[in-house]
C-alpha cells in the first residue's frame, strides 16, 4: 500500500499554515518532490533509491558512494526543502528518518537539520550529531528559529557532512515539520493483508503520537464494507513520538467473495476530540480468498560463526524453538562476514542478504519482515494465529547420497508473480567457531531450484507440484540422516511470505485426493472425489466453508445442502498425523459449480515403477520430456493421441522425471522409477 493512502490523508499534508503542518514529505515517487532540491558538495550523489533502510516506506532520499557509481565528496550534501511561511510560529518540530552506515569507523561524519532564510546561501543548525558505523532512527524535535531569521520564506534541509570514501550509504525519509498539538494521534497502518479469508477477520492496526501529551485512552472503530461497524475502547500508555499496535477485541465474519473496503478511525484521543482529525483514519482496499490455513511462521536468520554477537541470539532462537515445536519453519544463512567467514557459506547466502538488504549479522526476517532480533515469544504466537491465504506440504526422502523432494503449493486466492523457495538444511553442525561456539542450527547447505526462487502462478483452488533431487555429497554436509528441507511461498516485490513448512522427513509424499466434483440437485451438493494418485490415507477430512464438517471419514462421497455459497476442501490425512494440501471446489451461487482442472490430475503414467516401458494418458498433451535424475534431457516425444507408450529398453535402471506440457501451456513433472 502506498504511503499516501488517501486523497483525505495527502490533503492533511498539504503545506498549509492552517493545518501547522509546512512539511510532510514521504518521497513516494521515483523523482525528487517538485520544490524540493540538492545542494553541497555532495548533490551529484543523492538519489531517490527505491529501498527503505530508513525504515520507511519505499521509496526514500539516499546519499550514495563511489562504490555504488557516484563520485566521491568531502563536504556537505543536503536535501533542500520547498520555502514555508512560518511567520508566527515559536516553537515547532522538525522529525525525519536515517540510515546510515560506513565502511569503517570514523567520527567525523554529521548528520542534522538545518533552515534557511536568505535561498541556502547561510544555514542556521537546528539539530545535529555526530555518528560512525551503522545507526538508525528517527529524529523528533522541538526546536525554534531566530528572532533575528525572516520567517516567511524558510527552506529546511536534512544533510551530513564527512568524507564520502567511508560512506556506504546515507539514507533519509519522512521528513516534516509542523506545529506539534496535545492530542494528536495518527492512524499509520492497517495490519491486515491485502487478501483477507471467508470467515471471521481480526482487525490490527498500528497508531503514532505526534502529540505532547501521553496518550492514555484511545477510542477507535472500524468496518468492513457492507458489515456492520465495531467500536472499542483501548487504554494505552504511548509516549510521544512513540508508536503502538491496536486489535480490536471483536472480529467479523466474512462471508462474501466480493471485494470490499476496510476503515479504521480514532475517534477520541484521553477522552477528548483528537486536535489534528485529518489523519485519524485510513483506508485499505481488500479482496477475499476462498479460505485461509494454519499459518507456518517463516524464520530466515542470518548469522556468523565469527559472529561474537550471534551467540546470545543464537541461545533465544534455540530457546524460543525448542519451546515451540511445529509453530515455525527455519533456515539460517551463514554469511561471510565478519572475518573470518563461516566455513558453511555459500554463494546463496550473499543474494538473500542483497534481497533484504543484510550487511550485517546477526538478522532475523520473520514471515519477510525485520521484527527484531531475536525473534519474541509475542511476535512468533503472533505471527502463527494470523491465518493465511495458503497452504504448503512436502516430504523428503534419501537414497544413498541422492535427494528427492516432493512439494505441493496450494492457494486459496489467484497468485501471479509469486515464488516457490525449496532449502536443504542440516538440523546440527558441530564445529569450532571463532566467537566460541561449537554448535550451529538449521543451516543452509543448498536452495533447490533459483536462488531466487522457482515461478509459481496459482488460481484459487489449485495446487503446484515442484520436485527436485540433488547429490548431498557436493554439499558441505555433516550427516545425511540430519536433513531438513524447508518450503514457503513469497512475492518477491513485497516481500510477503504467504505461508510455509518443513517438508515430512525421510518418507513419502502425501498425495491430495484426485478428481474432486460436486454435483448439484435438488437442494443438495453431492461431494466425490478418488483416492490420491499414490500412497494410502488413513482417512480424509472435508471441510464446507472452512468448517469440518466430516472428520477422518474413509467415504468417498459425501452429501451437503446448498447455501448462498458453498466452498468444499478435501484433506487427505496420512499417519502419524501427516497430511496433504487440500482441493477446493467453489459452488458460488447455486447456479452451477466452477470446477478447477488440475494439471496433476488429468494424465496417468503407468507402470511405475516400470521395466520394458511406460503408458502416458491423458487430454490434451502436447509434448513429453523425459530428463534423468541429473536433470539432462533424455527424450522429448511430440504428442497426437491420448496415449503414448515410451521404450524403456535403452533405459538404465533409476530415477527419472516425466514432463508433461499441455496446449493450454499448462505443465507438471512426476517421477518415474526404472527397474532391470
């Protein structure tokens, strides 16, 4: 969502004398803000950068290196501000947000806000300090300009100063100032997904105290469009320029797919109409899944074995999972800084940290996010009883040194340009390492597929199979009976993680249920579906609109009556409480039902495994490709009939992988075993 959320939000930002706020800039676009300017020695190497290491939202100003590409300076470099009437005004605040980070220690670089009266020829310092290293933060203060200044034409600038040789980067957002009021409480964020599920829908949201005043009481309401509205009361104890999360005691139950709008207002602040009403509510525009799942928190940690401050953290994080066993999915990538580098690191490790943008350890993204580090009891339950929008499975199993891994992907919304990512991690590595350690958990020894991930595009309903294998002997493994393999599903754009989970270890995948119809007359839906392709459930649980509605049931069939919508999930359920993604079929309106044709179900292979040959069935194939267990092309076979019969005998005895395309450019692969 972007920053400005609302033609009534950007309204309030206006530089207007009336509202006492001159300045509100949140450099959304990717050119620099009309009015707003560069000057200093350093001008030619600021730019608007599309990151947000400042902490806000993207985008935001950056003063950048020579090793970025940008020429180096000695001076200052500063972000100029349009001119502001501040005639009248005594006290005001000035605030923004930083980040800052050099090569190497060095004290002399300064960082401040500064005015201006006479077009940036002189600057009066308002605020300033020193910094080395990385620091971060947000600055707010309440300042005054001269007696002697001219206040009705100010520019304001945000600047460092320094030698630009040590800088890495230099980056600044959310630059304001404004006439600070006693209760004044802005609404910041609706914490809520931008894809919501049928059924009942908590509501968070996230609030900041501009105000001089504590705030102790807050009443808010919110409502989601064409439901009814919900009021609550919160006491609260935020201090100035201090932040707070919010959720609403009492849920809604969604129970349309219709898109819909959701709005939060704060409507008093300690027991009184807030002083500045123009930012106290928000909007957020929001469309609806079939369903939602239990959501898998995804933990992406990275540390260091020369890391001294890993340790402590390192000690949490093993506290924290051991304390919650199948509430997270884990992978920890070794980075190779600080020297000396981890003898675990692999070039994977070094594209994530550029992905999120780590230079330093330790660092835990939760579900895609930076929530501290380490991660806490709060943020981690937090994270788990917040349902998602989709649903992953998959198992591993080892035959000799080789690795096979079956994954399923399932959404219960329409997903495009989103990624499947599939790591190999040994549970323990024992090793000495240079801050003390001898022990290191959940460590990455190989991402399967693109190391940014494999494309995955999903319709509401469907699930995607991804199978891979590799050679453990040509990783940095310790033990091969100490495997795990770690799956989620991500937008890269926005980092979002839509949900995760280890894959069942050493055993065989847990196949869904095929060919799942419903059939409709006289008032009711007739449910059948067949039994999974391969394996035996020991039963299956149908679900009718999220809710269970026959448990561990051996039937095939299964009777329901229609109502206004009637949304039909089948789970195939394995032992030891194994189980599989599910297949949804969606009756939207009692018209007729939209079925969902899944690639996996509309051919067979057969035998398999198979010895002189193999039968390929199916409507509609195109072409089929057979490649070997090291993924080279053994034989690519057009295709003019439904089935089509493979010669097995100039196969050697193994492991292969069967790609079926079909015309409507629609794919899979399954894997077939030769046996002589």
């Amino acid at each position: 969502m972007k920053k400005s959320i609302s033609l009534l939000f950007a309204l309030m930002l206006a530089l207007t004398i009336n509202a006492q706020v001159f300045i509100n800039e949140t450099f959304d676009e990717t050119s620099l803000p009309s009015g707003w300017t560069y000057t200093g020695e350093g001008s030619n190497s600021i730019i608007i950068s599309s990151t947000n290491h400042a902490e806000g939202d993207p985008n935001e100003v950056a003063v950048v290196s020579s090793n970025q590409g940008y020429p180096d300076f000695n001076g200052y470099a500063r972000i100029v501000s349009p001119a502001c009437d501040l005639t009248g005004v005594g006290e005001f605040l000035v605030s923004f947000k930083y980040a800052m980070e050099l090569y190497e220690a060095y004290n002399m670089f300064e960082m401040g806000i500064a005015a201006s009266a006479d077009d940036g020829s002189t600057w009066t310092p308002l605020w300033r300090t020193l910094f080395d290293m990385y620091i971060y933060g947000e600055v707010n203060e309440t300042v005054s300009l001269p007696e002697t200044m001219d206040k009705s034409n100010v520019k304001f600038c945000v600047y460092i100063w320094g030698n630009s040789q040590y800088l890495w980067y230099a980056c600044f957002d959310d630059i304001g100032v404004s006439v600070q009021k006693e209760n004044d409480v802005t609404v910041t964020d609706i914490n809520i997904n931008d894809i919501i599920g049928i059924g009942e829908n908590e509501v968070s949201f996230s609030v900041k105290n501009n105000g001089s005043n504590v705030v102790t009481d807050i009443t808010a309401k919110y409502q989601f469009e064409g439901y009814e509205e919900v009021s609550q009361n919160f006491t609260t104890n935020i201090e100035p320029f201090t932040g707070a999360d919010l959720t609403f005691d009492v849920p809604t139950d969604i129970q349309s797919l219709d898109d819909l709008t959701l709005t939060v207002n704060v409507t008093e602040v300690n027991n009184t109409t807030d002083d500045n009403e123009s930012d106290n509510t928000l909007e957020k525009d929001l469309s609806v899944a079939w369903g939602t799942a239990q959501r898998i928190p995804m933990i992406e940690h990275f540390s260091s074995s020369s890391c001294t401050p890993c340790v402590s953290v390192n000690a949490s994080m093993k506290t924290l999972t051991n304390n919650n066993p199948g509430k997270y999915t884990y992978v920890k990538y070794s980075t190779s800084w600080p020297s000396p580098t981890d003898t675990h690191y692999i070039p994977e490790c070094d594209v994530k940290a550029q992905y999120y943008g780590v230079s330093g350890v330790p660092v835990i993204m939760l579900d895609g996010d930076d929530r501290g580090t380490p991660v806490s009891q709060a943020t981690l339950d937090s994270r788990f009883n917040t349902q998602a929008i989709a649903d992953v499975r998959g198992a591993f199993n080892i035959d000799g040194n080789t690795l096979y891994v079956t994954a399923d992907f399932m959404s219960y919304a329409n997903m495009s340009d989103v990624k499947a990512f599939v790591t190999v991690n040994e549970k323990v590595i024992e090793k000495n390492g240079a801050n003390g350690e001898s022990e290191f958990r959940h460590i990455l020894l190989k991402m399967l597929g693109d190391v940014s991930g494999t494309d995955v595009e999903l319709k509401a309903g469907e699930y995607q199979r991804l199978e891979f294998t590799h050679d453990m002997s040509t990783t940095k493994m310790q033990d091969i009976n100490d495997l795990e393999v770690t799956l989620w599903l991500q937008k890269l754009e926005t980092k979002e993680v839509f949900n995760s989970h280890f894959a069942y270890e050493y055993t065989d995948h847990c196949y869904p249920v095929q060919n799942l119809i419903l059939n409709e007359e006289d008032g009711n839906i007739s449910v059948t579906f067949e039994v999974p392709e391969q394996g035996t459930p020991t039963g299956y649980n149908i679900y009718n609109n999220g809710v269970l509605i026959a448990e561990n049931t051996t039937e095939l069939s299964h009777s329901i009556t229609v109502g206004d919508m009637n949304i039909i999930g089948v789970v195939a359920l394995y032992e030891d409480g194994k189980t599989s993604v599910p297949v949804v079929k969606l009756n939207g309106s009692g018209d007729g039902v939209e079925e969902t044709t899944f690639a996996e179900n509309t051919f067979n292979i057969y035998p398999n495994p198979a010895k002189d040959y193999v039968k390929v069935s199916g409507n509609d194939i195109n072409t089929i490709s057979v490649y070997n267990s090291l993924g080279a092309l053994v034989e690519r076979i057009d295709v003019d009939k439904s089935t089509t019969l493979i010669d097995l005998s100039e196969y050697n005895a193994g492991v292969y992988f069967i790609n079926i395309e079909q015309n409507n450019g629609v794919s899979m692969t399954q894997k077939m075993v030769v046996t002589k």
